[in-house]
C-alpha cells in the first residue's frame, strides 16, 4: 500500500465551514443589534413616594411595552433574512431543505441570544434601583419585562421564507448539458 495517499473530501469539510459561517454571521448581529436594542429600550418613568415606586403616566412615554414587542419582533424578523440569504446564496448550489432547517435553527437561536444581550444591557442601563438607596420624590426608569409570545417566531419564520423563495426562484436553473458544472456534478454522482 505504497504510495496511496489519502486526501480529505472537499464536500465533508464544506458543510461544517458553511454552517459555522452562518452561525457566527448570526449570532454576531444577535449581540450587536440585542445590546442596542436593549440601550434604547422605552421604560416607564416612575417616582419614590411614601415607599412605593409610583408610575407617572403623564411622563412616562406611549406604548412602552408595544414598543419592546415591535422592536424585538422587526429586528429579529431582519437577522433571519440575513441569515436565510447568507445560508441560500452561500450554499454553492447545494441548497437543500436540510439547510434550510438550519437556517431555521441558527435565526432561532440568535432570537434568543437577542432576547438575553436585549434584556442584559437594559436592566444595565437602567436596573431596578435598591428601595433603601431612594428618598422621597426621587425618580427612575423601569423597563418592563418583555414576553415575546408570537415574535419568538419571526427570526426562524423569515429565514425560513427568504430560503425558501431562493429554491423556489432557483428551479430550473441547473447547468446544461455540456457546461463544465454540469459535468462536475454529474462526475461526483458517479
């Protein structure tokens, strides 16, 4: 057995380097876009008076909790495009359902990670202050607790989507007989 030598497969080393592509591309938007969005979350403006935290309505701004919902929604919504035209376009013609349902998988698992770095850096910014550290009329922020219901599905649902209209626009367009492509791919089922 002299003089054989064995070379790794091309195919068995892309699919890893493909999805950790996808995977680090969507989690690195999950932390930016999940700390901004928490910064910039609405909160209640709230009052210390005779020991219990008081809302101001008239200060506090409109539709806080709506707010926190729509923005979690939308920007999650605009990661699984990103991820499911990243996932579709870089596939090599290779696109597969398979794929498509890691492309599901990798824009769930950045809506959570947007959901933890969100939630992490407003209640740094903003934080639940220590009852015995305020004084009578002092005031603050409260950023209510978001429950995502529903919107847990949008990052996955459009991924799913935009990967899936890639197949669909892309039926048909195989390489033609005689094209090197076609020979390649042909050459590899053999």
């Amino acid at each position: 057995m002299e003089g054989v030598q064995l070379k790794a497969s091309p195919r068995s080393s892309q699919p890893l380097g493909w999805g950790a592509g996808i995977l680090a591309l969507s989690v690195g938007l999950a932390v930016v876009a999940g700390a901004l969005w928490g910064l910039t979350r609405p909160g209640y403006i709230a009052s210390f008076d005779e020991g219990n935290a008081r809302i101001d309505p008239l200060a506090s701004p409109d539709n806080v909790e709506f707010i926190s919902f729509a923005g979690f929604a939308v920007l999650t919504a605009c990661i699984g495009v990103v991820v499911g035209v990243t996932a579709f376009g870089s596939a090599q013609r290779r696109a597969s359902v398979g794929r498509m349902l890691f492309a599901v998988a990798v824009a769930a698992f950045a809506s959570w990670t947007f959901y933890i770095l969100g939630t992490t850096s407003a209640e740094w910014r903003h934080g639940v202050p220590d009852p015995h550290d305020l004084s009578q009329g002092d005031r603050f922020t409260l950023v209510p607790l978001l429950r995502p219901g529903p919107a847990w599905l949008a990052g996955p649902f459009t991924a799913a989507l935009t990967y899936w209209l890639g197949l669909v626009s892309s039926v048909g367009c195989d390489p033609a007989p005689g094209d090197a492509e076609y020979d390649e791919r042909h050459a590899e089922s053999d």
